[in-house]
C-alpha cells in the first residue's frame, strides 16, 4: 500500500512520539533507579558511620567524666620517678595541668588499666636503675614515646571522634560522595589505630606472660638472643625491645594527624 504524503508525515511523527516517550520512560527509571541506589548507598554509609562512633562514645564518655578520679584507678605511675616523671608537661607544673597530661596518655590507652600498668612497669624498669639521671637515649626513648601517645589519643579521640560523635544524627546532610570519603578516611585512621592497638597489646602479654622474645640488641649480634621478658630481661634488653617495638609509632601518628583537618573540613559542611 502506498502512503500517501501527509499520511506518511502523521504516522512519522506518532513513531518519533513514540520513541521519545520510550526514551523518557527509560530515562525516568533510570533516574529513579539510580537515585534508589543512591539514596540505599547513603544509608548504608551512615549505618556504618554510626556503628563506628559507637564503639568510641564509651571512652569518650569516661574522658568527659569530671567525677573521674585518677587515685581510685590506683595506676600507680603518676608519682615521682615514675612514668609521668617523664613527661615535659609534668616537669615542675601544677597537678591539675600534669593531670591534663596524664589523662592524654590514658585516653591512648583506652583506659584499660592493665595496658596503663603494664607500660609503666617496663618504663619503670628501664629507668630504675639510673633515677632520673639516665642516659639522653633512655630519656628521649620514653619522652618521644609518650609525646606520640598523647599526640595519638588527642587526635583520634577528641579531635575526630568528639565532633563526629556530636554530629552523628546530622550525618544525612552530607552528600553521598562526600559521606563516602569520611568513610574511606575513617576507614584508614581506625586500621592504624587497629595497628597501634596491637602493639600495646603485645607489649602488655609479652610483659607479663613473661614471654620469651626477641631482644634485637648489636651487642647480641645480627640475630640477637632470646631472653624472657619479665624475669630475665634488664634494663638494657627492654630499651631495645621498647625501641624496636615502637619504631613505626611516629609514621602512624603523623598519618592521623594528617586526615585531622581533612575530616573536620567535612564535619563543618553541616
């Protein structure tokens, strides 16, 4: 059958609405397909998110506590000659500012009193024998250490996980994209404190299973020797195993501290 001109022209364009219509309809599922997607992606991160936050807001309720008394934790490393001794900010300072110290160092450690006594003790027993008149290595070994500590708890805790514990029930207003970076940044800093976790860990069951351990020590050669770390190892010994074990300590802290301002230019978008 031929069509004739004008024929040809209608039925053209009914197929060309036709297809632009399909087209629409496509579009528009698409559309919603995708912001179904989208909208699902966003809760699921926020769910995440939030599970994060809570399993810091028990130690950040603990930190907050102005009830909370340092003497009925009965620590035992705050005195003179002991742990604190070494800490810059407690040198001839006021309690209430060594106490400000003090907390930091505790609020890296969770406040887990096992873990706190347990790094006393080696400190302790690397220091003893010389009073405070130890050698400049011994010194900077414990002061640097402690200074990352503090430095890592203060960050991760109070300016991280303050302001997002603060924020949680705002955390919709951030676009999809931009809750997925907290994310991935979170991600990373919880993994590193996942790794420093681990070393305190270590350090508290080695201690005190007396385990035998390795002491990488020159003196001892390249492979150095064996030595259980409670009851045999000296002063000497622990140095070199506190030396050893808290190597990458800076790197990771520094790698916090780096994502601090990143997160909190997030946080300030809401």
């Amino acid at each position: 059958m031929i069509l004739k001109k004008e024929e040809y022209a209608v039925k053209n364009k009914f197929y060309i609405t036709i297809t632009i219509l399909a087209s629409l309809m496509l579009y528009g599922c698409l559309y919603w397909d995708n912001n179904y997607k989208s909208s699902s992606e966003k809760q699921q991160i926020i769910q995440c998110l939030t599970a994060k936050i809570k399993t810091v807001e028990p130690i950040l309720t603990i930190n907050d506590d102005p009830n909370w008394n340092e003497s009925a934790q009965n620590y035992n490393i705050s005195t003179h000659n002991q742990l604190f001794s070494y800490i810059e900010d407690t040198q001839n300072m006021t309690y209430n500012f060594s106490e400000k110290a003090r907390r930091e160092v505790y609020l890296a450690l969770e406040y887990k009193k096992e873990y706190i006594e347990s790094l006393g003790k080696i400190f302790d027993k690397i220091v003893r024998p010389f009073n405070l008149a130890i050698d400049n290595q011994r010194k900077a070994l414990i002061e640097n250490a402690l200074k990352e500590i503090r430095t890592y708890g203060k960050n991760y805790y109070i300016e991280i996980f303050t302001p997002l514990s603060a924020k949680k029930d705002n955390l919709d207003s951030l676009s999809t994209d931009k809750l997925a970076i907290l994310k991935t940044k979170l991600d990373a800093i919880m993994q590193i404190k996942e790794n420093i976790s681990q070393t305190v860990k270590e350090l508290h069951t080695d201690y005190n299973t007396d385990k035998e351990v390795v002491i990488p020590s020159k003196k001892y050669g390249e492979q150095g020797v064996n030595k259980k770390l409670k009851s045999v190892a000296d002063s000497d010994d622990l140095f070199e195993y506190i030396k050893a074990k808290t190597k990458n300590l800076k790197s990771q802290v520094k790698a916090i501290n780096n994502s601090v301002s990143d997160i909190q230019n997030i946080l300030k978008l809401f």
